[in-house]
C-alpha cells in the first residue's frame, strides 16, 4: 500500500468526515485489497502516531478505528479454517469424523458445553489405555455424580485439525449408541466453531 497511499486516504478521509459529520468515524485503509506484512507494520505506526500526534478528536477517533481494522484484519489473516462435513445420525443428531492417534477412525458427537473430551471404554480399550482409578473426575450422570477415569489422548485429529495430549473422560454413552466419544472443549481450547448446514466450521 505504501505511506503515500496511506497519507492520500487519511486526508481524503479528514475531508470526507469534516463535509459528512454524521459519518462512521474511520479512515480508508483499503480493507478490501490484500496487505503486505511490510505494509501492515508501516500503516500501523503511522496511524500510531497519528492518534497520538493529532489534536483534533475527530482524527485521532478515526486513526483509532483504523488500528482496530488492521489488528482485525491481522488476526484474521493468521488464523486458519478446518470444515468438518458433519453425518447425520438417525436420531437427527450430527457427528463429526474423526482419527485418534493417527490410525483409528472415529465418529464424535460436539458439545461444547463439555468441559472434557469423552470417550467409551470400547474407544479406551482400542487405544490400549489402561484405566487408572487413582486418577478420576467427577462426572453427570442419569443414575447421580460418578467418578470417572481421566486419560490422555496423544493425538485427535478432525481433518487437517490435529490437536495433541488431549484430556478424555472415560464414560459409557450407552448401549445403542454407536459413536466413539463426545468432543469438548479439551479439544476445541482457543477455538472458534460455527455451524453452516450440515457443516462444522473450525477456526483455529
């Protein structure tokens, strides 16, 4: 984008917000176009200085937003998105496939009311862990609280999502329930999920 470039959209900026007073305070930073690391660093002190420097309100208002828009922008740019097709269950819940320590498939149901992550003993027992009942956690069930055995999961992978040293609960899920385990927030630490149809969204 370069100083200049930037300097030319602060004025007409200035100039646009002293005519329209009823406007958003901000200024063009050109948020639709793609910004160079180089770019972003010199936009970011010159706005920078801008607010500090100014002293008129309404430019460093408007140099203020425009740090806001470049840090979002930044962080946007560094964070990744892993889709999930979600299959349908025939009591109209969704689950999400999965691979647990690289080699086993999966099938998971998300809650991310969970604090942990949970697995059947069926899963436990495939994965060759040992239960240890020295180290539980209290867990909900229909019958009252139990204590439930901890593990640790080396590796959880949903797609090109891989999420290692995962704490699991060990729980039984029930008799007629087919899938692995329950996803929850052990997994999706730091996370932000969205539904679109019948598609997990995962921005990591």
């Amino acid at each position: 984008m370069g100083i200049k470039r930037l300097t030319v959209n602060v004025l007409t900026g200035v100039l646009f917000m002293l005519a329209f007073a009823n406007s958003t305070p901000a200024i063009d930073i050109g948020a639709h176009k793609q910004v160079s690391p180089a770019d972003l660093g010199e936009a970011t002190n010159f706005f920078t200085g801008l607010a500090r420097q100014s002293n008129n309100p309404l430019i460093v208002s408007m140099a203020q937003e425009s740090l806001r828009r470049l840090n979002d922008s930044d962080t946007r740019a560094s964070h990744k998105q892993t889709e999930i097709k979600m299959l349908p269950q025939m009591d109209n819940t969704y689950v999400v496939p999965a691979f647990v320590n690289q080699r086993h498939a999966a099938t998971f149901l998300v809650d991310t009311g969970a604090s942990y992550t949970v697995i059947t003993p069926k899963m436990a027992h495939q994965l060759g862990i040992r239960l240890d009942n020295s180290n539980t956690v209290p867990v909900s069930t229909a019958n009252g609280t139990v204590q439930a055995p901890l593990v640790t999961i080396k590796s959880l992978s949903l797609g090109n999502l891989q999420v290692s040293n995962v704490e699991a609960v060990v729980a039984d899920l029930g008799d007629g329930n087919p899938i692995s385990g329950l996803l929850g927030m052990s997994f999706f630490h730091g996370m932000d999920l969205t539904f679109r149809q019948d598609t997990l969204v995962i921005t990591h």
